[in-house]
C-alpha cells in the first residue's frame, strides 16, 4: 500500500502542474520531449510503453530512477505552462498555490514521493514517536488540534495536509503497544483522536491526489481491529457519545466509517447538524476509491 499511495499521489500532484496536459497520453508526450530536450542521447519512449498509466493507477509502483527523473523536471513547485511547454519546455516558472484547501510548500519531486505532502507519509508510515514526554503534553496536543480542525472547518478555512499528519501522528501515538501504554491513554483519546482524523480526511474532498480513499481504509482497518480486541474501548464510545449528550452510540461498523452519521443524526442544534451534516457527506465520499 505505502509505494502505490506514494506513486499515485506524486503523480497526480505532478499532473496539476503541467498544464499543457489535459490526459495521461499528452502527459507522456511532455514527459518525453522535455527530457529528451535534456537528454538528446537516450530514448524516452513513455507514451509508447504507456508507463505512466500503470503508475497514475497504482498496478506497479514508480522505482527510484523514476522518481529521480521526475525530480529533475520538478525540483521545486514550479509549473509548466502550455505556451512555455512548446516554446521553451524547460522554462522556470513562480511556484504557484494549488487549488483547494489541503495546500502545502513548494516539494520536489523527491521530497514529495518520500515524505509527502506536509511529510504525511512519515507521519503514516514511519516512527509513531509523536515526540512528546508525557500524557499532559498529549493532552495538550489533542486539545489544541481539535480546536483547530473544527473552527476551521466550521469556517471555511484551510484543513492542510499538515494538519492531517498531526492528526496521524496523535492517533498512532495513542494505539496500546502494550499495557503500560494502555494505562498511560485514557481510551476517549483515542476516539477523539480517530475523530480528528475522520475530519482531516473528509475535508480533502475532492480528492486531488487519489489516494484519501487507501488513507480512510487504512486506518479503519486500524480502529475496527482494535475495537474487536478491546471490549473496553468499544464501551468507551458509548461514553464518549453519552458526554457529548447523545442517547445511542453507533455501531462498531458505523463508527469505523463514518461516525459522523450518528453524530448529525443527534444533534440539536442547528449549528452542530450543519456541520456533523457536511462531515457525513464528505466521509462518505472519502470511502469511494477515487477515478
């Protein structure tokens, strides 16, 4: 899973950036002509081999050279626009801000395949270490980007994909590794922590990178196995839910999906179910393997 979702999501924020490139064939043909404008003494025949479609659909995983290469071509955030492409294709360009709210800094190519947006992929796949000394101090950070995540999406602010590593790297470092740690992490933290992330997630919709569906299943993956293993914590969101005045928890299978149904369900008021409202649609949405 970790090479497609670094494959796939590379590739398709590299896409955005060549806008002479309407479809994966004309995408290709760039790729070929500029590197070959680079280097005249090799052929670059992507767009007959079709090597890109395998990599923008995930079925084989981009090697190490390949990154490299691309690196060469996106050191930075530059873009490539249309004229420029045929008139001068290897032209810098000002790096420009994305569309849409997850925004990030101007990545390589490399740095973007290897860490990820906001090092999202560190943050998933790498030491759970969340880099804090005691539970206090997690409390604190759990606190603060609860905070975060709801007013700015409340308001229609920015959800970045820094936002969304905090939240990976808050929900791992709250997994029982054993019972030490089990002690140490009341268990609504990890429920509250699963929620910020089921926010994070829903708010990157559409899903520009292609890979929030593979992220969403991952951790629920994560979340339903823990809840089969640990009766205590299935009884914590039953709690979680009566604290925040709600008659009836969720199912263990609606809560891993989507909790924010059963929150929107309850709710009453009007400012709540507005926002548990969008929540469930846009959760929804993120469980839908991208196209």
């Amino acid at each position: 899973m970790r090479d497609r979702v670094r494959t796939v999501a590379t590739l398709n924020h590299l896409f955005i950036k060549v806008c002479c490139a309407n479809n994966l064939a004309q995408f290709s043909r760039w790729f070929d002509e500029t590197m070959h404008a680079r280097y005249p003494g090799r052929t670059w025949d992507t767009n007959v081999s079709n090597k890109w479609r395998k990599n923008f659909y995930g079925t084989v995983a981009m090697t190490d050279e390949w990154v490299q290469y691309l690196d060469v071509l996106f050191p930075d955030g530059r873009y490539y626009s249309a004229q420029e492409a045929i008139c001068a294709p290897l032209a810098r360009f000002p790096t420009q801000p994305l569309a849409g709210s997850m925004g990030n800094g101007a990545m390589g190519a490399l740095a973007w395949f290897r860490e990820g947006p906001g090092q999202l992929w560190h943050a998933i796949w790498e030491d759970a270490a969340f880099g804090v000394g005691d539970a206090d101090s997690y409390e604190t950070a759990l606190d603060d980007l609860e905070m975060k995540l709801y007013s700015n999406f409340d308001c229609d602010e920015s959800i970045t994909y820094q936002d969304l590593a905090q939240a990976v790297r808050l929900y791992r470092a709250q997994l029982p590794v054993d019972a030490q740690a089990r002690l140490e992490y009341p268990l609504e933290w990890g429920i509250r922590s699963y929620l910020c992330l089921k926010l994070a997630i829903a708010a990157n919709q559409p899903d520009v990178l292609g890979v929030m569906s593979d992220i969403a299943d991952y951790f629920a993956d994560i979340e339903l196995a823990r809840l089969k293993a640990d009766y205590d914590y299935a009884f914590a969101i039953r709690k979680e839910w009566m604290r925040r005045g709600l008659s009836c928890a969720p199912s263990v299978g609606e809560y891993v999906f989507n909790p924010f149904l059963s929150l929107w369900d309850q709710c009453s008021s009007e400012h709540f179910c507005r926002r548990y409202a969008r929540l469930a649609s846009l959760t929804d949405r993120s469980l839908r393997p991208a196209k």
